[in-house]
C-alpha cells in the first residue's frame, strides 16, 4: 500500500505510527529508496549509503524480495542501545523487481522434496510444491512462491548435477542471468564483415596511417581480444607515446543488432575458466583485435610528455595501424630483467620497452605525489588441469611490465577526459561518459576510523579527505595489517561507476577520467568513442544528439559492471573452495585477516581465505567489539597474528578452518 495526501491522520497513525492523534505529529513521515539486503522472509535491511541501515521485519517486507529496488516508510527512528539510531520501516512500493534468477539444490529431507539456495539471502531451506521434473541432487532454478506458511519454492529449470565439472561456474552463470549465446541476426551481422579491414576506408583523409611505427600489443598470456597498442619516440621535449584502441565503433553501428546486444551485456565478464564476450568471436577475436601483423583500424590518442613526465599535449585522431609484435607481461618482465634469448628475439622492440619502463618509472612518482590510492589487495591466479579441475592457486606477481600498461592507459584515459570535458557545445560540456568515483562519505569515514583504533593501526583520516590523505593510511600502516586494512579501506570508498557528468576520480586524484582503451569489452568505451568519432568528423555540433544516449548508456553501463564484478567474485571463491577441497585435513600456516563475534578469517599464502568459527575455539574464547580480536585465556587472536591451521571443510564456496 503506498501512502499519500489522501489517507487520513487517523489512518496513517494506526498503520505506522502506533496509534493516538500525537503519534501523527510527533512522528514525521519519512521515505527511503534503495535496494533490500533480506534474509528470506524474515526480515531485512534497506543499505543506505550516507542514511545507516533500516531494518525492515518480515511482516513489514509486504512482498518484497532480496535485491528488490524498494521504497519504505520509516515507522521508528530512536537511539540505539549500543549508539547511533535504530532505524526500522515498512516497504511501501516495490519500485524494480531482482532480475537475477533464484539457483538451488534439490535435497529431501523428512518425506519431502527441499530447495537449498546457493545465495542464503533467499532461505536457507524451502519446501518445494513443483519438482517441474528435478531430482534429488539437481541444481536448479526456482522461484518464490509466497503461502501462508511463508516461501516455498517451484523449480522452473533444470541446470543438471550439483557434482557436474563446472557447474559451479554454470550456477553463477544462470544467477545472474548472463546471456552466453549471441542471437542469429548478432551473429548474421557480424559474419557479414570481411576478414581483413576495408582498405577504401583505411587510406580516408581522416585516417592517419602509422604502419611505419614500431607499434606492439602487450598482455596476458591467455588474451585472445587486443584492445590496445602501444608505441614511444624520444622526442626533444620529452616523449611522445602513442596509445592506439581498436576502432569497434566502424563496425557496432548505432541501433544495429551488435550495438543492442553490446549495451544489454554492456562488458565482457572473465570467469576463472572461461569468457563470456560482449561481442562474437568474428569481431573481439577477429576484426577489431589489434592482432600482430595485421592492419587494423584503431583511434590514436597521441600524448607529449617532458623530460619528467608530465603531460604537456594531447591529440586525438583516426587511424590505421600493423602490430609488430603480440608481447606477454611475463615476456616483457624477462626482457626488461635481462633475457638474452628474449632480448634477441625481440631486438626490434627493445629500445621502445626500455624507454616505456623510464617513462612508466616517471608516471608512477608522480602520481603518488599527488596522492593517488595504491591498494594492496591480492589477484589469483587460478589453474586448471585437462578435464577442467582446479589445478593449483596462487598470487598473481605484481610485474613492471603490467604497470607500464596501466599507467599509459591511465594517461591516455585522462587525456581523453580532459580533452571532452573542457569542450562545450551551446554552453554546456559535450556529450560524454565518464568514469568517476566521488570522494567516501563522512558515515563511511567515521566507521573506517572507528576500525583502525580498533586494530592499533596507528592512523585515522579526516572525515573529508582529499585521496593523498587516504594514501597515507596505507602507506604508514604497519605491513602485517596493511592487507586487511586496504580492503577496508577500499569498502570505505564510494563505488566508481559511469555517469554522464563528470565528478573526478578520487581513488586516482584526477580531475577528469574516463574509460577510453577496452571499446572490444566494455560499452562505456565504445559510446565514447561513437562521439568522439562525430567530434573529430563534424566538430562539436555533431555530438549533440548523443546527450540522452550517454545518460542511458551510463546507468546499464554501471549496472552491467556490478553484476559481472559479483560473477567474477563468487567464480573465485568457488575455484578456492574446490581446491582446498582436496586438501581437508591439512596443515598450513596463515596470517588472520578479519576477526568477528562469528570468528576470525584467516588468509593463506595461496590467497585462499577461511573462518576459524568462534564454537570451534575453547570455551573461555571471548569476542571484545572495542579492540576487534577474540580473547581466549592467555592468547588473544587479532588483525594480522601469523596462525596454523588444518582445513576442516568445505561447502559450495566457503571453507572452514580448525586451530591447529
């Protein structure tokens, strides 16, 4: 039921206030919107980002459902017991329904077919009133049926075996809904297209043609699509650095079947063992990869920089380029650390690497300096063996020769940023999407303080901070925290997301920043460089038409990263899970990285993470919230204590440790 000017005084305090003419005036109704955090159909939370959280009890959820976009009234909003404010409220509009789908497990338990969800928000056991022709054991997907004995469950698709090699992978895939067929006129217009790229269209006036340049792609070893290349020149002033991205705006034309499906899907999603592409093979793989030896359309962003780096011009223009060479991060670090074999392999290019690694040397001093957040978290690299299990986990190394990579990257994306946002049309900035992440909220702020006195970090921040204050803490914390701390930190952070106004980049202390070098598997690059195409080819009066497109292409853009971030997160934990399954009983050595009333999680050197429950520790174990660590007798477990321990267990994608 919504509220509004039409319901009486009478009504409104009966329904939400308690009751009696001064509830109404003593209680000023107050709405909140956001997403609900629910734990099945008991109760919920409303996560605000500066507002606190508002419980919402099961009776009050009125129909409302995990991930709902919902709109609630607040009935009670009073001092809580332990501080801050006990919000509580009653959903009053359901505003978008979840769209991700429900997967379980069918198990039977006392005479009766269950559902066991994956994703615990949604119960933790429900009754079952359609098999739709599961079976015991079958991973499938449900939805919700509400009854007066509270939710059971229908099954709606059978995904097959919960044991089957790759069906946790699959389960994720189905969650989240991603689509991992292209449909027939996708495919039919990519397939339209030649091999090779038009070479009418590669010698227009507008295409400047760099394939006399030393021009070379470097990336992971497993890459298949090459967004971008990279060349240098020691110029009098300094450097000039050539980034050049694949031109996929010459073939994903607007409102065409490949432009539709590309903004539904709006980014490539790389899962463990697999990708799920935004664009067919014909063209990530084929056409717009700046593949070695091949002519390739692309637009150039060409960037001066003086002697100590520091950018001082930027130009933008279409053109044609051939890679000489498809480098590896590994293979560049080799030839950078001295491989002779490497070194004579690749003579060609040698003199550009190594003045690539002075020039990225130089960009990342000064980025530092004006305060850029470095995170120390922790990449894994996941491998499997022939049949598709789990090989081996470990830490991905940190390479120099991925950094010079990411900072070109970052120079070129600023640079394109700039350039657009400083150009108005008709008084206001052109069309653009950006890329920002505003600065932490004071509330966030306050709670990360609040988890550094606790720790003994030593350090706080001020509830404004500019990002060199926030650099800081990470840089003075002591190193056996200091990777627990930065993903605290990093919670803290306001999310980075596209938006078609530009706010700056607080995480890279940028005044201007957009997404400008993977057009192949993100959309926010390929609308931007759709206008930046019109700019360059009608000046600013041909980009207007694109304000609307931009607002939309923004918000699906941003929601499109969230759900492949969390797809990309839950894979991982899986692929952990599975290969610390093989090793229950075992013994090894980790550092505690988050302690709880529930217990501690403790990381180990593969970067696979497990909870030491609280009823697994003796009796005396006793949780003290004000300095965050668990007291048992004489020991105490905190933030960054080097422990042994034997894994216990594992279920789905959690893992169990015991003490040793």
């Amino acid at each position: 039921m919504k509220y509004d000017k039409k319901h009486s005084k009478k009504h409104f305090a009966a329904h939400y206030g308690g009751g009696g003419r001064s509830a109404y005036f003593d209680v000023v109704p107050k709405t909140v919107s956001g997403v609900i955090d629910c734990k099945g159909d008991r109760f919920g939370f409303i996560r605000g980002e500066n507002t606190g959280d508002v419980f919402i009890s099961g009776v009050n959820l009125c129909g409302a459902r995990h991930g709902d976009a919902v709109r609630a009234i607040i009935t009670s909003d009073r001092p809580a017991r332990e501080g801050g404010r006990r919000r509580e409220g009653r959903v009053i509009e359901i505003n978008e329904k979840n769209s991700d789908n429900i997967v379980a497990t069918v198990v039977y338990r006392d005479n009766v077919f269950c559902a066991v969800p994956d994703d615990k928000h949604f119960g933790e056991l429900l009754e079952i009133q359609g098999l739709g022709g599961a079976s015991e054991h079958d991973k499938v997907i449900i939805e919700l049926v509400q009854t007066h004995f509270g939710d059971r469950a229908r099954v709606v698709a059978v995904l097959g075996r919960f044991d089957e090699i790759g069906m946790d992978v699959k389960s994720v895939i189905a969650a989240h809904n991603l689509r991992t067929e292209f449909p027939r006129d996708v495919i039919e217009q990519a397939d339209a297209f030649s091999d090779v790229i038009d070479s009418e269209e590669a010698s227009k006036p507008y295409r400047r043609d760099y394939r006399g340049r030393i021009i070379f792609t470097i990336d992971g070893s497993g890459s298949k699509d090459f967004d971008d290349a990279v060349s240098i020149e020691k110029t009098d002033s300094g450097y000039l650095l050539g980034v050049y991205i694949a031109d996929v705006s010459e073939y994903v034309t607007e409102r065409s079947p490949l432009d539709r499906e590309a903004l539904h899907r709006g980014t490539s999603v790389y899962l463990a063992d697999r990708v799920i592409p935004m664009l067919p093979e014909k063209l990530s793989n084929g056409l717009c990869s700046l593949n070695e030896g091949e002519d390739r359309l692309v637009l150039a962003a060409e960037i001066e920089l003086d002697v100590d780096g520091n950018r001082i011009g930027a130009s933008l223009h279409e053109g044609v380029i051939k890679s000489c060479a498809r480098l590896t991060y590994t293979g560049v670090q080799a030839i950078l650390d001295g491989d002779k074999a490497l070194r004579d392999k690749f003579e060609r290019v040698v003199p550009s690497l190594e003045l690539m690694q002075e020039l990225a040397k130089k960009r990342i001093k000064i980025r530092e300096q004006r305060g850029s957040i470095e995170f120390d978290l922790t990449e894994t690299e996941i491998k499997f063996d022939e049949v598709g299990h789990v090989a081996d986990i470990a830490r991905k190394p940190r390479l120099m020769s991925a950094q010079i990579i990411e900072e070109f990257m970052i120079l070129a994306n600023c640079a394109v940023a700039e350039k657009f946002g400083k150009t108005l049309v008709s008084g206001k900035p052109v069309p653009f999407v950006y890329r920002v992440h505003e600065r932490p909220s004071p509330e966030k702020i306050s709670a990360l303080n609040d988890y550094l006195d606790a720790v003994g970090a030593g350090v706080s921040c001020p509830l404004c901070p500019v990002p060199s204050q926030v650099a800081k803490i990470l840089e003075r914390v002591r190193p056996d925290i200091s990777a627990a701390v930065s993903k605290v930190t990093l919670r803290a952070m306001s999310k980075a997301d596209y938006q078609p106004t530009n706010k700056g980049h607080f995480g890279l202390a940028e005044p201007y920043y957009c997404h400008f070098t993977s057009p192949i598997r993100r959309y926010p690059d390929l609308a931007i460089h759709r206008i930046i195409k019109a700019y360059l080819r009608g000046g600013v009066a041909a980009t207007t038409k694109y304000r609307d497109f931009t607002v939309g292409a923004a918000m699906k853009s941003s929601k499109a990263e969230r759900t492949a971030q969390d797809c990309e997160r839950k894979v991982d934990d899986y692929k952990k899970a599975e290969y610390m399954s093989r090793h229950i009983g075992e013994r090894y050595a980790g550092i505690i990285s988050s302690v709880t009333d529930f217990g501690f999680f403790v990381e180990l050197e593969n970067s696979a993470e497990g909870l030491v429950r609280m009823n697994s520790l003796p009796p005396a174990a006793i949780f003290d919230a004000k300095r965050l660590c668990i007291s048992c007798g004489r020991a105490s477990f905190k933030l960054g204590d080097k422990v042994n321990i034997i894994v216990e267990k594992v279920e789905g994608d959690r893992i169990d440790f015991l003490l040793a």
